[in-house]
C-alpha cells in the first residue's frame, strides 16, 4: 500500500526537478491526484509525461494504486496555469 508521501518522494527522487503535490482522493491509499511539475516535461506530449510517472512508481499503478489522476506541466507550463487561475 503506498501512501501520498511515499508518492510524492519516489517522483521526486525518479524525475529531476520534480516538484510534487499528491493528493489521497478516498482516504484508503488507492486512489491519487498527483501534480507534478519538472523540465524533463517541456517537449513530451501528455501521454508521454504520464508514461515517464508510471515508470517512476512502477508495477503497482494499477495495482496497489487503483487510481491516478496525473496532471504534469514543465515549469513555463506551469506558471501559464498559475497565471490563468490568479486572473480569475
């Protein structure tokens, strides 16, 4: 069973950079919201930054962890997101 801290650590040591929030969405270690943002995310498309956290967490997405909402961005992505939510 993973925890939201045990996620957030193995994407931080996997993925360079990374800075990590996660979420546990139920409360009983299956189901994540992750944000995750990190340079190595600037030129890939959205299916491959997804299949670079899955590689990071491994076999037990699926498994242990039921359910993962991932949201990642590079850093100029993610001040574009910052940006448009402060404008609102």
């Amino acid at each position: 069973m993973w925890s939201a801290d045990q996620i957030k650590q193995t994407l931080e040591q996997k993925i360079d950079s990374a800075q990590v929030a996660v979420d546990d969405l139920t409360g009983t270690s299956d189901h994540f919201r992750v944000t995750i943002v990190s340079p190595v995310f600037e030129a890939l498309s959205p299916i491959e930054k997804h299949r670079k956290v899955y590689e990071a967490l491994g076999t037990d997405v699926g498994g242990a962890i039921h359910a993962l909402s991932i949201k990642a961005y590079s850093p100029a992505q993610w001040e574009k997101v910052k940006n448009s939510n402060t404008a609102s």
